[in-house]
C-alpha cells in the first residue's frame, strides 16, 4: 500500500466505483446505481484507491435506534488484499462508527466471503445472528464486536 486514498463518493463515477467492488465481492446482493445512490443518502460510504487504482470500499451505519449497534462493513477487492488495505480500512471505519457512541458494533459478513470472516473474527467479531436470503442460500452472518 503506497498511497491509500478514501474518501465519500463525491460523484456518480466514485459512487459506480463504490458500488463496483460492493458487487465484487458481494456477488449475491450486487446492487444497481440508484440503490448505491439511496445508500449513499442512508449511511457512510467510503471508496479507497492505492495510488489511482481501486482497491476497496466501505460502508459505516449509524445505530437505527438507542441502543442499537452502529455497523462497519469493509470491502478490498481480492487482488489486493493482504497488503494491509483492509486493517486501514476497518481502522477508519471504526473511527467513524465510534461518533454514534452506540453500545456495540456489528458488521455483515456473506458467509461465502470465508477471508471476510476470518478477518472479521480475528478482530473480536462474534456471529451473533445469520440470515438466508433464500431456503439453501449462501447466509449472511451478523457479528458483534465482543470487547477484550
């Protein structure tokens, strides 16, 4: 990682690349402009370049309730993870989800995403809950960050 850039989707051009490695490395719930464009209205989207290149994106949800969890998803497209993309990433993500003050931290893990998990895990994530878009769907599973 040489030079990491991330910042909101400033256009629609940033919002497609958003919404570009969303559908990448979520292929089950891959998504069209106008609803990356109704998230975009809704949470925090970030999109990160290495340099000019993408590399990944990030979406950080604010508790929808008292009490609820703020949610921290992080997304680095396949050929460049393991380069400490995704630890910077989740570190600023983090950040920002720590503005809600909300009493815990989740994220969405696609189950399929097996790195995602462990990534996820190796952070103090545990699954909490697990969701089947469909009878025999690949889930996806809610993990709450447990405090050390």
């Amino acid at each position: 990682m040489s030079d990491l850039r991330i910042g909101a989707p400033g256009d629609d051009a940033a919002l497609e690349d958003w919404r570009h490695v969303h559908n990448t490395v979520v292929p089950d719930a891959a998504m069209s402009l106008d609803e990356a464009r109704e998230r975009a209205g809704k949470y925090l989207l970030e999109v990160a370049y290495d340099g000019g290149v993408l590399v990944g994106c990030t979406t950080v949800r604010p508790p929808e309730e008292d009490g609820a969890a703020a949610t921290v998803i992080v997304r680095v497209l396949p050929r460049w993870r393991g380069r400490g993309i995704g630890a910077a990433l989740y570190d600023r993500a983090m950040r920002q989800a720590a503005e809600h003050a909300a009493p815990a931290v989740e994220t969405v893990v696609w189950a399929a995403n097996e790195g995602g998990v462990r990534f996820a895990e190796a952070r103090g994530f545990v699954e909490v809950d697990r969701y089947e878009p469909e009878p025999g769907a690949v889930p996806y599973l809610t993990l709450r960050l447990v405090p050390a």
